[in-house]
C-alpha cells in the first residue's frame, strides 16, 4: 500500500509544525524514552570491539566498536521523530538524549574517583567501562549533537520539498549528510594530532560507510514504524514556517511557560 493511501484509509491529518502539541501524542514520550536508553547503552558498550561475521574484504574481516552497532539505531529514530511528529520533536528528543549522556558521563566519572573499598578487586574492570578520557567524552557528544541536528533538518526539508512522497529518499539523504558529520565530528576531536592523517581518513571512511549502508538497510523497518506510527497518531506533520533553530523553544513549551 503506498503512502497515499493508507493517509487516505486512515484519515491521516496534514499539519503544520506550529499546529501540534507533543503531550497530546500516545506514543512520542515512550519513543524518546526508548531513544535515550539506546544512546546511553551505547556509550557503555563502545569499548569492546567486534568483527562481522561472515564478511571478509580482500582477507580482512572489518571490525566495528559496540557503540557502532547500536547509535546507528538512534538515527532511524531521529527519521522517525522528524517524519511523524516534525522537526520540534525531534528537536526535543535530541536535547533529552544529550542531557542525558552528560548526566550518565558525569555520574561515572563522579563513582571511578570515589575511592575503591581495599577489599574491591574490581577497579580496573570498573574503569574499563565507565571512566571515559575526557576528549572522547567531548567529541561524542558534541558529534552527537550536530549529527542528529543535521540529520533531522535534512529530513525536515527534504520532506518538504517532495511533499511527502518518497520515505526512502529522505531516511537515506538525511542519513548521508547526518552521519557525515557525525563520523568526521567524532574522528577529528578524538583522535586529531594523535594519529596520522591516513589512519584517521581511514576511520572515517569505514565507519561512515558501515553507518549509512546500516540505516539504508533497515529502511524497511523505518517504513513500518512511521506508516504504523502515523496511522495510531492520526496526523503527518510538516515543518512549514518552523524554527529550526536548536536553541528554539517548541510551540506546546512556549505554551505551557505562558499558562504557569
């Protein structure tokens, strides 16, 4: 069934950005919810590093960091925020998740300092996945930040400019220049004048490619969630006459301030 039609069964209402109110959603707290808690697992798994199986390049098997196969999964729910409930939510949601991942930073670090009991054996273990080098705390989040601003503005406009037709091409273009300046962000704060211009224009290759061929891969399931998702909500929203600027408030916030 294509996208018109099921707007036409379902009774899909067409608005604005400036017209919806993100309390009156039944679903858009418990996706950021389940956002966050993706982004904050994958900051705790990135240490260990894995290989693909069954996939081998000219007799080398590419390997992958833990949080490479999970933050990945936070972009296709910034398509989703972006594409169902408009540009300010997803703008909402980022702001959340990043509040989030300097809490959960702050917090580990504030733990691998206290002092350890004599009878604890576990330090070193403790510190391996909890006590992050500052420079890597700085260049994910601010990676985070601008990747995921990039990518739901890309999808905003772009959703605009096909007047909603064609999903793919904006879970895929969105994807593109998102993860672009996710991986190139990450790569240069972390490893810039630690290692040699080749490593890091390898490591920014192979990681931004595995991300994007990753999120194209799961369009499908992109697909689903978003139809499902508009069809439960009732509404499709467009960004037309929104302020996309990050630091803006959301309309229904601006609201509830005036209403105190």
């Amino acid at each position: 069934m294509t996208e018109a039609a099921i707007e036409r069964s379902t009774m899909i209402r067409r608005l604005s950005a400036r017209d919806t109110r993100l309390s009156s959603f039944r679903f858009y707290d418990l996706l950021v919810h389940i956002f966050v808690v993706i982004l904050l697992i994958s900051n705790l798994v990135g240490q260990k590093i894995c290989v693909i199986p069954f996939i081998h390049f000219f007799g080398h098997v590419p390997r992958v960091s833990g949080a490479q196969l999970l933050f990945p999964i936070t972009y296709i729910f910034g398509d989703i925020f972006t594409e169902v409930y408009g540009y300010g939510a997803s703008r909402r949601a980022i702001w959340v998740a990043f509040s989030a991942n300097i809490l959960l930073t702050l917090m580990g670090l504030f733990v691998v300092w206290f002092p350890a009991a004599p009878e604890w054996t576990n330090q070193k273990a403790f510190e391996s996945v909890f006590y992050v080098v500052p420079r890597f705390v700085v260049a994910s989040l601010v990676a985070f930040w601008l990747g995921e601003f990039t990518n739901s503005y890309t999808l905003a406009k772009m959703k605009l400019w096909t007047n909603g037709k064609w999903l793919w091409t904006r879970t895929v273009g969105s994807t593109i220049t998102g993860q672009f300046v996710d991986t190139t962000t990450v790569i240069l704060i972390a490893f810039g004048g630690r290692e040699s211009w080749s490593t890091i224009g390898s490591l920014i290759f192979w990681g931004y490619w595995f991300k994007v061929l990753y999120e194209a891969a799961a369009t499908p399931i992109t697909y689903w969630i978003v139809n499902n998702l508009k069809r439960s909500e009732g509404i499709d929203v467009y960004d037309r006459g929104t302020n996309f600027n990050p630091f803006a408030r959301n309309r229904s916030e601006q609201r509830a301030m005036e209403n105190m």
